[in-house]
C-alpha cells in the first residue's frame, strides 16, 4: 500500500514537471514569436512591383503659331506723309494694288521749280540761236563760232535739266503710293493718316500667299532622329475654333546648339527640360487655304521601343549611383521562424523612357519583385518589410 502511493505521488511529481516543462516552453516560443513580430514591425516597410513585358510607348506635343514664310515691311521716305490708308490688317490683297496713298508738298513745288527753271533755260536757248543766226547773217564768224559754243552748252544744261525733272516726276509718281508686290495678307497696318511715313515703324506688312506659311517647333532628340528634311507631316491647325488637319513638309533640322539666335514660336509641349535641352529646331513649311498668320499648331507624335528579353518597370524604381543605374529586388528567404526579406542590389542596363516608365534591357527579371517606393533608405542585405 504505502509502495503504491509513493508511486502514484512520483507519478504526480512527473507530470507537474511535465506540465510545467510544456508551460515554459510554450510561453519561451510565444516570446520568441513575439518578438519576432515586433522586431518585422519595426523593419523598413517597402512597396514593390514586377516588371512587365511590352513597347516602351512614348507620347510627345508641342505647339507652335504659324508665321509667313515670307514678310515684307514697306514704308516711305520720312519726308512724305501719309494722305490715306486702303487697307487693314487681315486684308488679302492682289499684286499692284495700293496699299497707302502719300502726298509731299515740298516735293510737288520742287518739281515745279525744276519745270521753271527747264523753260528759263529753253528761253536763253532761243535767245542764242537769235544771236547765231544774226551773227551768220553779219558775216561776223568770230561771233557765229561763240554763240555756237554757247548753243551747245545750252543744249546739255536743256538735257541735265531734262532729265533732273523726269526722274523727279517718276519719284514723285512711285513715292505716291505704295502697291502690293504679290497677292498675299496684310498682317500689320501701322501707317497714320497725316503723320510722316514709318513714324510707328513699317508703314505696312505683307506676307506671300504664294510662298505659304511654316512654323518652328523644338522636338526632343528621341522623338526627331527618325525626321528628315522633305518628309510630310502631319498636324492640326487651330483656326477659327476649329481644328484642321494640315499636311506639312519638313524644310529643315538642326541641332540647338547650331540654332544659336534662332527665334522660335513655340509655346508649350510635353518634353522634359532635359530633352529639350538637347532636342530638334524643325522647321515645317504650311500651304492651306484655311489657315493664316498666329494660329495655333498642334503636333502629336507617338513612338514605340522594344528589345528582347527586355521589359518595363516604373521611374521609381530606378536608382542612380553616379553614372550606373541599379534597381533593388526583394530575395525571399525561409527560416525556422517563417520566411524573412532581404534587399539586393541588381545593376541594370537601361533602354529608353517616357517619363512614367523605364525599358530595362539587361539586370533584372520579370519574375523579380522589384523595390519601387520604401518608407526609409535601404542598403543592401538590410531586412525589410513588404
């Protein structure tokens, strides 16, 4: 009896240890785990994607105003003054027609002075030839051989004066009005009715309808390399509210730092400063009966890029480490305590972008998990939260 309740009390004994052994440990493994937890609640959180396969889709628009390809200012001399004004800005106008009328009293008596003075002198011319022939008549050859003489010169200053006062009457004719050299558009009137001719700059602007219009517009390098002069392209012409496809040529390419002074209309467009920094001044030539001087160009150009074995991740994830590029990939390892994450640094060989995503050619997988965003700087082999 007294055998079997030491037995049943060493029975007892053992499991209390047992219990208690089962107790520590599982409380020892809920420490571990807990701390576990809060040890990865404590690592760097990070936002992670997977590259993608497809063409890298670029989209570029820029904006221009259309300007004549050929513009002439015209004015007259400061000494004649407007009289009248026939046309206004927008005008279309055929070649030969007056444009500004002008008057110049100074130069109307001047002319009438020059005229007086041709009939003194055809006056003085008859006199002599009086005295010649009364001379010839004396048999006074001295005299005949003088007044001769004073014939002659009569004659020539005749012919200079002659002369003088026709090219001041052609003068006077042409300097009355200016006329149209071509068919073409007033694009700017600045003549005022009785004030001297150029006293707001040209009197009249006017550009060749014959000649069209061109705008210059710069194109990031990316967009321009496959663009050569005489090829056609197609844009849209705002004019009077509405958009009108036009078929324009390319009349010249050149590089920005060849376009030193050049003088460009346009306004806007979707390339970076960086790619306009090292872009395209191309010149297009516009021929429409629909469009004219300061409307609105639109150009929309879309290109594709693809290479194998390449594929696509976000600008984001994209690092720089002065001139090389690197992405880092989450490597996912497995341990006693459940899986844990690590950062990789992976070198890259990039393609081309669009500003929102990245080709990448050589460096990292699609399969990869790739770092786009974290909630604070990582260094490689660090453990982190996704």
């Amino acid at each position: 009896m007294a055998t079997e309740m030491i037995e049943t009390a060493e029975s007892r004994k053992k499991r209390k240890i047992a219990w208690f052994s089962g107790l520590f440990i599982g409380l020892l493994l809920l420490l571990t785990l807990s701390s576990n937890t809060l040890l990865t609640m404590q690592l760097p959180k990070v936002r992670t994607e997977l590259g993608r396969q497809g063409e890298l889709v670029t989209e570029w628009r820029g904006t221009a105003r259309l300007m004549p390809r050929q513009q002439i200012d015209l004015s007259n001399k400061p000494e004649w003054t407007v009289q009248k004004v026939h046309v206004k800005e927008g005008d279309h106008v055929a070649k030969g027609q007056p444009l500004i009328t002008y008057e110049n009293p100074a130069a109307a008596q001047e002319i009438l002075d020059a005229q007086a003075g041709l009939e003194e002198q055809r006056l003085s011319m008859g006199g002599l030839q009086d005295a010649y022939i009364a001379a010839v008549q004396n048999n006074d050859e001295m005299q005949a051989r003088s007044t001769k003489r004073e014939l002659e010169r009569a004659r020539i200053a005749i012919g200079v004066q002659e002369r003088k006062v026709n090219t001041m009457q052609e003068e006077g004719r042409d300097r009355r009005q200016i006329v149209a050299p071509f068919d073409g558009v007033v694009t700017r009137v600045q003549a005022t009715p009785q004030l001297p001719s150029g006293s707001g700059g040209p009197d009249v602007s006017l550009a060749n309808l014959q000649q069209g219009y061109q705008f210059e517009i710069v194109i990031p390098d990316a967009m321009s390399r496959e663009l050569h002069a005489g090829e056609k392209m197609k844009v849209q012409v705002e004019h009077d509210g509405a958009n009108v496809p036009v078929e324009g040529v390319i009349a010249d390419i050149r590089s920005l730092t060849d376009a030193v002074g050049g003088s460009s209309a346009q306004e806007g467009d979707g390339g970076s400063a960086s790619q306009l920094a090292s872009g395209q001044r191309i010149t297009v030539k516009v021929k429409h009966p629909q469009v004219q001087t300061n409307d609105l160009v639109r150009v929309d150009m879309t290109q594709s890029e693809k290479a194998e074995g390449s594929m696509l991740v976000s600008n984001q994830a994209i690092r720089q480490e002065g001139k090389n590029s690197y992405v880092l990939i989450v490597d996912e390892r497995s341990g006693p305590l459940g899986n844990t994450f690590i950062v990789r640094k992976a070198p890259v060989r990039l393609g081309g972008t669009n500003g929102q995503e990245t080709l990448v050619l050589q460096g990292a997988y699609t399969q990869d998990r790739i770092i786009v965003e974290s909630s604070e700087p990582l260094t490689e082999g660090q453990r982190i939260r996704v």
